[in-house]
C-alpha cells in the first residue's frame, strides 16, 4: 500500500474520483467501515491506492446532492443530524414573554414577564428548555432549571428539563421544526403541572414568583436552581447527541 499518510478528500474530490473509478476500473473501489471512519480504497495503474473519508463526503456521495442548511432563523445557534434523528438549538437573550398562567383560585391570567436567557433544545420529537445566567450564550454556559411551569426537574430522567406538551403531536427538531415547538410552548397555558424546584426563593410553586415579576424589567438570575449534573449547554448537547 501507499506508504503516504492518510488524508481527508473533500466532497467534490471525493465524489468525482469514485465517479470516474467506478466507469474506467475493472476492479471496482471500495469504501471500508472501521469503528466511525471511512476508508476509500481504489487500485490505479496497478497499485492499491487509500485514502481516510470525511462522513459528510460519504454522505454527499450517497444523497448525490449538495448538503445545504438554507436560511436559518437568528436564534438557531447550532442544529445537526445524529443516530437519534435531527437536531436543533434555539438561543432567546434575557427578555419579556407573553405567559398564561394558570390558578386554582383565580383561573387564567395573562401576563408579560422578564425571562433570563433561555436555551430550547429538541432533538427527533422531544424538547428540553434551559436557563442561563449570561446575556448571550456560550458552549460553556452553566445551565439552570428555565423558571417556568410544565417543564420537569426529575433527577431520575436522563436528560434534564424536559418539556411536557401533553398529548399534542410535535413537529421534527429541524431548523423549521423547532421554532414551531417553540411557538406551541409559550402559546400554551401553563398549568401546575412540573412547578417545583425552579427557584431558591419559591421552592414549592414557580407561578407567584412569575405573578412577582409582572412590573419587574430583569429576571433576578440568582434564584436560579442549576440542573442536576453540571451541565454546561456544550455536555448537554454532546450527551444527547453522541453514541458513546
């Protein structure tokens, strides 16, 4: 074999050269599966030739057609695709939100609260909402329970803060997708369902510290409760997207 170090081949190279290998060799290339890398082997003029292949030049090949995000809105700050199904991440800076609140003794109010950053998460069909301390968002980024209703704090749960939609049927976790969960979450009523353990000053009920804050201009960031485990927003991501 090639005694040349192994290198990546971009799309295009990649694409062009298994093309033109497959219509003019009698031995046919191959690609080779080891352990999450690919290998594309070839024999040229009577040499065995290989070179290591990137996944997104291999998956390009296979589609036979160029991978393009199109026009992400502004909040999106990361999305993929992983073994689970795609994947999207929506930033919202610190900032007021239209709630609906429900009570027991007073029905529904509707009001406009100051929020602290929040960091929505959703990966296939399933979503999960974070708080963050900062202004804007950084992979290192310590996330906090998001002071809302509906949203879980179970430390028995794999992944921390998800979201109950009830029984509504919730788009894929697309770039599209996400916004339209996003929209179906705070368009919803927020009942006392998951409103525990959101805030060092009200433990037990996260709705009168939201009714507190109906005349108030920021979110008082340091009664936030940080989720269990330690995650930053780059742990949380990385554990939900990766097969370890």
């Amino acid at each position: 074999m090639n005694d040349e170090p192994l290198q990546f081949l971009p799309n295009s190279v990649f694409e062009s050269a298994a093309n033109y290998l497959v219509s003019r060799a009698k031995e046919p290339p191959i690609l080779i599966f080891l352990d999450g890398q690919y290998v594309f082997r070839w024999v040229e003029s009577g040499r065995v030739q290989a070179k290591l292949v990137s996944s997104a030049s291999v998956r390009a090949a296979f589609a036979n057609e160029p991978i393009d995000s199109g026009w992400l809105l502004p909040n999106i700050v990361r999305c993929g695709i992983c073994a689970k199904g795609d994947w999207s991440v929506l930033f919202y800076p610190p900032g007021k939100l239209d709630l609906l609140l429900q009570f027991t003794e007073t029905g529904i109010e509707k009001l406009t609260v100051p929020m602290p950053g929040l960091v929505f998460f959703g990966i296939n069909d399933k979503y999960y909402i974070w708080a963050i301390k900062e202004a804007s968002l950084s992979p290192t980024s310590v996330l906090y329970h998001a002071p809302l209703p509906n949203v879980s704090t179970d430390k028995s749960q794999d992944m921390p803060g998800s979201i109950c939609f009830g029984q509504n049927l919730l788009p894929t976790a697309n770039p599209v997708g996400i916004e339209i969960a996003w929209q179906m979450f705070f368009n919803t009523t927020f009942t006392a369902h998951f409103v525990d353990g959101k805030s060092t000053k009200y433990q037990k009920d996260i709705r009168p510290a939201l009714l507190s804050l109906s005349d108030k201009s920021k979110y008082p960031t340091k009664t936030l409760i940080p989720v269990h485990g330690n995650y930053t927003v780059d742990t949380v991501i990385n554990k939900a997207t990766r097969i370890y």
